[in-house]
C-alpha cells in the first residue's frame, strides 16, 4: 500500500496506521513511502505496529523509505528488524 500522506509525524501516525492494517487485512504486506517526504519517530512506530500485526510466516516489505526513516532506524538500533 502506498502510504498517501507527505509526511508521517504524530500528527497523523494514528492515521497511517489505520491505513496499514486496513491494507494489511486485504492481504498486502508492502508499505510504499515513495510520497513521503517527511519522518518522524512515529513512521518508525507505524512500521513496529505493521510488523506486529503480521504473522511470523509474512514479511513485511517497505519500499522508497525516505532517508530520515533509514536514520531513525539506525539511530534506534533495530536495523536488525528490517533484515
């Protein structure tokens, strides 16, 4: 699903994540950032929601992620989630 806000920040987090796991219920585990121009540590948590509500047998796939959400990932040492 191609996340259609520009940004993701506290904001809208609750937002977005209801359109992950609306996108999720139908079968589509791809989160597409290629619109979002701007993060905040909510996109990480939109992603840690994401992952949660799949099963064990279902990868999570995150396409285009700006290179804020990249930084945060680094920053808060879970690169190893996203491998």
């Amino acid at each position: 699903m191609k996340v259609s806000a520009d940004q993701i920040t506290v904001r809208n987090g609750d937002q977005v994540i209801a359109e992950v796991a609306k996108a999720f219920a139908l079968g589509d585990h791809v989160i597409d950032f290629s619109a979002v121009r701007h993060v905040d540590s909510t996109a990480l948590a939109v992603i840690l929601a994401a992952k949660r509500v799949l099963k064990s047998d279902k990868t999570l796939e995150l396409q285009h992620p700006p290179a804020q959400l990249n930084s945060l990932i680094a920053a808060y040492g879970v690169q190893s989630l996203f491998s």
